[in-house]
C-alpha cells in the first residue's frame, strides 16, 4: 500500500461500520489453517460466520477500534476474514469504489474520488 492512500483507511474505517461481514467456517482459527478469532465472530448457518456487530442496527465490527472518519484501526489485520480482505481492495493505491462511498455516506463523510 502507498502511504497516503494507507491513510485514507487510516482515517475512514467506514466499511467495518456499515455492512455485514460474513464468511465460511472454514477461515476460524478453530478450522486447520483458519486465522480468524472466533471469539470475534457468530455462527449466521451451518456453514457461515459472520463478525460480531457487523450485523447490528448500526453496525460495527467488534474488531475495530477507533473513531470513523477520523482514526481507526483493525485489530485483527492479519487475520482478517476474506471479505475484508477484497472489500475495497485497491484503496491502498488510491484507486476507490462506489461501495466505499456508500460505507462513507452513512458516517456523513464526503465521497472518494473514483475513477
Ligand atoms: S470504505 Fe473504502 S476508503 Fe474507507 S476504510 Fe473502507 S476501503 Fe478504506
Ligand atoms: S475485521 Fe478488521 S477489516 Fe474486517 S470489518 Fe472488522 S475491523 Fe474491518
């Protein structure tokens, strides 16, 4: 990642408090090779967890700390779950989508520029 795009998430965090996170079993650390903390996430079907508050009223993952739109933190980066892994993908070269704006919008934060 680039430095000033890093810090755009840096200073965002707006899609770890704005929609659900759900992802196969398979990516806990209580599966052989999984790294997800599942004490972080909460069984959704027979085969798929999601991360805890991410499906609240107002949704936010239990694993980020900080304050939205002005500084937070993931913490469990490494160990992330797939998803987060490909929401917003490119941001770390500056390169933003439609999904991040509409995770922007409703923390009241101004649109990324996009492509
Ligand atoms: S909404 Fe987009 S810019 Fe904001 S933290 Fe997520 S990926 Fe980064
Ligand atoms: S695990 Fe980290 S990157 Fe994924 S939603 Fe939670 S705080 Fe965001």
């Amino acid at each position: 990642m680039s430095k000033p795009a890093l810090n755009v998430c840096q200073q965002c965090g707006a899609c770890c408090a704005a929609f659900r996170v759900t992802f196969h079993y398979s990516e806990l650390d209580s599966e052989p090779g999984g790294c997800v903390p599942a004490g972080l996430a909460d069984q959704e079907t027979a085969t798929l967890y999601r991360l805890r508050g991410t499906d609240y009223a107002n949704p936010r993952c239990a694993a980020l700390t900080g304050k939205v739109g002005e500084s937070v933190s993931c913490a469990i980066y490494k160990e992330r779950p797939s998803p987060c892994r490909e929401f917003g993908a490119r941001a770390g070269i500056g390169v933003f989508e439609e999904a991040c704006n509409r995770a922007r919008s409703r923390h009241g934060l101004p649109p990324l520029p996009l492509d």
